[in-house]
C-alpha cells in the first residue's frame, strides 16, 4: 500500500467527462452552473491564534445571511504552519462580489498578510447512505 507521500500517476480515467459536475446530497449528479470557492490564506503568528479564532466566533452569522452564500470553514493549522485558511463556496461570483462589497464584510476584513485563491467547483462528492 502506497504511503501518504506516494504519488500516484495520472489516470485519465479519473477524470471522465461522464463524472463532471456535482453530485447533490441525494447522490444525483447536477449539471449546470457551478459554485465558486474562496480561499483567504492568512499568515497567523502563534500568540496571535486565539485572537483569530475568537475574531471568528465574534462574526458568526455575519456571512450566513448574505444571498448566495453556500458554505464557510475556518482551518487551522495543525502541522506547524501558520497560515490559516478561510474556505468559503458562493453560488457563484456575483454572490461573492456582493459579499465583498457589503458593509459587513468592510468591517471584519483589514487582514495585510493574506493572499485570495480563487477556484470554480469542478466535482463534488457527500456520503451516500
């Protein structure tokens, strides 16, 4: 069995263009347009890393509210590093631009050691049951 820093080779089988789009929770696979993902990836000092997740825990409900809005996650590092990365999913890039423009995002949102990623949502997969 490979080990976790074994490189697998390219299958292009793994990516079939029968498998593209989304497969929904009830397993069905939708096609059309697909979410956005945002990344902002924050450098984080050790002793600043409670602060960060407090200024989180402070803002909860913030973005929830805004149209569009599909999914948050706050990660932090586990491994040593410390930059943290905050994934948001939109519905697509107009929901993410009313976001950036909103009040409520010019509020909570003066971070100078941060880089925005940017990503389409090519394929998704939830658990079936």
């Amino acid at each position: 069995m490979p080990g976790p820093s074994s490189k697998r080779p390219f299958s292009p089988a793994l990516f079939s263009p029968a498998l593209s789009g989304a497969v929904g929770r009830d397993g069905d696979l939708r096609s059309g347009p697909m979410s956005v993902v945002k990344i902002n990836a924050i450098d984080v000092p050790p002793e600043r890393a409670e602060e960060m997740a407090s200024r989180f825990a402070a803002r909860a409900g913030q973005v929830e509210r805004m149209d569009g809005f599909e999914e948050f996650q706050l990660l932090r590092p586990a491994d040593g590093r410390t930059t943290w990365l905050v994934y948001t999913r939109w519905r697509d890039e107009a929901a993410f631009e009313a976001w950036v423009n909103s009040s409520s995002f010019t509020q909570g949102h003066a971070q100078p050691h941060s880089q925005l990623w940017s990503f389409e949502l090519a394929q998704t997969a939830a658990p079936t049951s």
